[in-house]
C-alpha cells in the first residue's frame, strides 16, 4: 500500500479550490510516490496475467514510460500527445504479440492503482477526497479511452496495410519478356482496386522499362462507369510514360460501356485473346512472331 | 509539430507554385503517399491557376484534418473575383474530353475526396476540398 | 530560372527544373524555338523527371511547344515523366494528346533514331 507522504491533509479543507489545484496536487503525489505506485501496478498485471508475450524487464520498461505519460497527461492535459504517444507505444507492442484487451487492462488498473493510493491519502478528509476524484475521474477516463483509440488506430493501419499487400500479391504485373508487361485482371474490381492496379502498373512500367503492356480483361464479368474510366485513364498514363497498352479479352458488354462513356475504340489498341495481344505485342516490339500449326484434334 | 493551418495569399504565377509546394509539405507531414501528396499539389495548383486567371487574387487555405479515425488535407480556394454563373456546366464532366478547357473543375474533383463549391456572379468563388488518408 | 539545354548533334535537349513559374515556362517556349532555328536542329527532347506537379498550363505549354517545333520542322518528345505526375495528369484529363513521349532520355534518343533512320 502506498504511504502516505508529503504534508498530511488538515482537517479543515479550503473552499475554494480550483480544480485544476487539485489536479497539481494529486499529480505531485503520484510522482512523489512514483516508485512505490508503479512497482504495484506491474504486480497487478503480472497477478491478472497481462502482457505475457513480454519479459519483466521489457513490462517494466514500458510501465516506467506509461506511467511518466500517464502523469504527464494529467498534468498537461494535452491528450493530442497522449494519442501520439500511444500510438508509438502500439507500434513496438503490436509486433510483439499484445492485444487490445490487454492494453486496456493495464491502463484501467493503473487507473485503479493510483485511485486507491488517493483513497489512503486522503482518508481522514472524506470531503476532500471528493473533490480529488471529481478532478481525477474524468481525466483518468479520458487517458485510458485516448489510449485504447490510440491501440486501435495503430492496429488497424497495420491491417491495412496487410491487406493491402495481399491486394498487390494478387494481382502481379508480370513481365514475360524485355519491355513487355502483362496484367492480367480476374474477377471484380472496384474503384479502389482499379486505381491501386493503375498506379501499380505505371511503377512496373518504370521499373521494368517496359514499352509494351498488354492488360487482358477476360476474366472481368463486368465493369461500370467509374472503372470504365480508370481503364481509358491507365492507357492514358501508360502513354505519358512511352507505353503502348493493348487491350484484351474485351467483352461486348465492356465494349458498349466503354462507348458510352465516350471512347473511341478505334483508337484503343484492342485484341480478341491473351494470346493475340502477346504477339502483336511482341510485333511491336520488333520480334518475329510465327504461329505454330494448330495441333490436330485426336 | 508545425502549424495547422497555412494560408498563402495568391496573387502571381509564382504563387501558384508556392502554394503547391507548401501543400506537399503538409501532406507529407501527415503521412499521405507520395502519390497522394502529387494529387494534393496537382490539385492546388489548379486551383491556385483559377483564381489568378479568373479573380486575380484570392488565397489559398491548407489545414491538417484531424478526423475520429483518420487523418487529412483541406485545401480551400478563395476570392473576391467575378464568381461563376453557370456552376452545374462548370462541373459538367465529359470523362474523354483533353483537360485545359475552362476551370478544370471536375479534374480537381477527381483528384480529390470530397469537394465544395460556392460562387455568385459578383461575389466570388470558394471551393474546399478534402483528401484523407487511406 | 535557367533551364540548361543542351546539344547532341542535331537533337536538342533541355531539362525542366521543379518549381518553374507560369513565367518560366513561357520563357522557355520562345527560348526552345528560337534555339531550333539558330541550330537547325531536327529535334528537340525535354526532360520533365524533376518536375513533380504537371498542371494544365504546363501540359499546354508543352503541347504549345511541340506545335511550335513541328512548324520549324522539328519533332519534340516529351521523357521522364513519373508515374505520379502521370496518374495525376490523367485524373485532370491532361493526355498531352499529339506529343510523342517516352520513357527517359535513353528511350528518347533511341525513338529519334527510329525516326530519322526510316524518314531518310
């Protein structure tokens, strides 16, 4: 149990104190008892089994610093740092296995923690101790949902993130000959996976150097307006990087949007089949192509 | 930590690009992709380019959004100058038509989130729009 | 701003820098012309890679550009343009539609050399 210290609390308290005194006083109790106060909480959440993927030097470490910006949040009040801070805490805790559950746990039983040190200190002074937790309260609620958002935010970036890698593993731009790019698009797309495989594409396109891509649609059931236009605008692009873009796979379903919103298909370099669109390509790219008999069918 | 808010008053060509730039700076100080970051300024700079060719002189405000979950980028373009009067045919979009023609509105829509316009003949033109980060 | 240009033979080569003003870029169209014909050059390439915003009247000047060099004879091929400025570009409906591109200086020349080698 923490000690009481500092001046003991006198048996008259004063009228009018200001909350933002109280908040003074009851943040130089907790760094004056800072040791003491954090040694119990890391009991605590080593008791409720918190934090089990870490070693206790590393649960320590970081209680020693969720601890100062716990405090210093109390303080300050400028929880805009707090969310910073928890979000950098997220970022080294996240890897290492730690759940949302398990943050929130040990802010709320540093909350607990440190309201109970307050209970012992001020207990002879039923009135006073009010006025504290009136000052304590909100604030310690307001950290430990600043620092849940925080975890969250944090975790969820990750998962985008993750998905988002999944979204380009799935859908590669190869390269099947110098200068020549394939994308191959299977299934539905929507706008924002349209606009990541345009953006995709023109990187290949530098990397690779390409002059020549070739984008097959057979597998695309169906594409609406917007996607439509992602199509026109990614030749476009393709273009402005020194790109000739050969469609195929075009369905007449896709041609009449196409023509709807405005393209003339003439002008777009467009071919039945995969395999026709790969030796015009490689055509244009000055190889020979010759066709291999058709196999006789058995 | 840097400021919110930035405004730059647009009154030349040369602010134009120093608009642009400021915005890319903003958005790279909020984590937007370089990508991203390219739209913003592209954005800007059309914007900017209106108000020097239509108004003269305006301003442009760059502010850090700071959303529940997300973060990201308002630009708004402001001035005194004649204002449009027709805005539906102003944000008429003809997906295949060469850009360059007129205020290039609808581009800048495409460009970003969500976009604002508020214009009277004689009573100038605000246009704010809205990027957030994915 | 100065934008250095450079010759190779009868290919003229001028780099854009980043922030070039409205002011700039109308300089440059006089400046690139009149270097076409003091030099007689048959070709001019402009080099974009440092630009990092293309906006519309950047695209007409260099479509302007192009024009202009066609009338003295001149092809003009626009390199380096990043695949970020691309996809904005094209956002704005900016295609840059009867300028020939490529992807860098390299593929540049070796499109001029394509061309002239069929043309003569």
């Amino acid at each position: 149990m923490a000690k009481r210290e500092g001046t003991p609390t006198s048996p008259e308290p004063k009228r009018n104190e200001e909350p933002s005194e109280l908040l003074r006083e009851l943040v130089a109790h907790l760094r004056q008892n800072r040791t003491q106060l954090r040694e119990e909480w890391v009991v605590r959440i080593t008791e409720t089994r918190l934090l089990t993927a870490m070693t206790k030097e590393e649960i320590f470490a970081e209680a020693t610093s969720v601890y100062d910006s716990y405090v210093e949040a109390l303080e300050t009040e400028a929880f805009e740092a707090l969310q910073a801070y928890a979000r950098n805490l997220s970022e080294r805790i996240i890897p290492r296995g730690v759940e949302t559950h398990e943050v929130v746990g040990i802010v709320l039983l540093l909350r607990d923690v440190l309201a109970r040190s307050l209970f012992a200190k001020y207990q002879n002074d039923f009135k006073k101790l009010n006025r504290i937790l009136d000052a304590y309260e909100p604030a310690a609620n307001r950290i430990a949902n600043t620092v849940a958002v925080g975890f969250v935010q944090e975790r969820e970036r990750v998962i985008r993130q993750q998905q988002e890698a999944i979204r380009e593993l799935s859908t590669p731009v190869l390269q099947v000959r110098e200068r020549l790019l394939i994308l191959p698009i299977i299934g539905v797309i929507d706008p924002q996976r349209a606009r990541q495989l345009t953006e995709q594409l023109l990187r290949g396109i530098r990397t690779n150097r390409a002059k020549v891509v070739v984008i097959d649609i057979t597998g695309v059931a169906a594409m609406d307006v917007t996607v439509a236009n992602h199509l026109v605008q990614t030749v476009e692009a393709s273009r402005l990087l020194g790109a000739t873009v050969i469609v195929t796979g075009l369905s007449p379903e896709i041609a009449q949007t196409l023509v709807t919103i405005g393209v003339d298909l003439g002008k777009m370099n467009t071919v039945g089949d995969l395999q026709g669109g790969i030796e015009q390509a490689e055509r244009l790219l000055g190889y020979k192509v010759e066709r291999l008999a058709e196999p006789r069918s058995a | 930590m840097s400021a919110g808010e930035i405004r730059v008053a647009i009154n030349s060509d040369q602010d134009i690009v120093s608009a642009r730039q400021k915005g890319r700076v903003m958005a790279n100080e909020l984590g937007f992709s370089s990508g991203d970051a390219t739209l913003i300024a592209t954005a800007i700079s059309e914007l900017a380019r209106n108000i020097v060719s239509y108004a003269r002189k305006g301003q442009i405000t760059l502010k850090m959004l700071n959303g529940l979950n997300r973060q990201g980028i308002a630009v708004i373009a402001s001035d005194d100058g004649p204002g449009i009067a027709d805005i539906r045919q102003a944000l008429r979009d003809g997906f295949s038509t060469s850009g360059s023609l007129g205020l290039g509105l609808p581009g800048v829509r495409r460009l970003m989130d969500e976009f604002d316009i508020t214009s009277q003949p004689g009573r100038g033109t605000v246009v704010a729009v809205k990027k957030w980060r994915q | 701003m100065e934008v250095p240009i450079l010759k190779q033979g009868s290919v003229l080569i001028a780099t854009f820098q980043a922030a070039l003003s409205d002011a700039d870029l109308n300089q440059l169209r006089m400046g690139l012309v009149q270097q076409v014909v003091k030099f007689r050059s048959r070709a001019v390439i402009v080099d974009v890679t440092a630009m990092d915003v293309m906006d519309s009247f950047a695209s007409r000047t260099l479509r302007e550009i192009s024009h202009m060099i066609r009338l003295r004879g001149a092809e003009t091929v626009i390199v380096g343009i990043q695949p970020e400025v691309a996809f904005a570009m094209v956002q704005l409906g900016l295609t840059l539609e009867g300028v020939a591109t490529a992807l860098d200086l390299e593929e540049g020349l070796a499109y001029l050399n394509e061309k002239f080698k069929t043309t003569n």
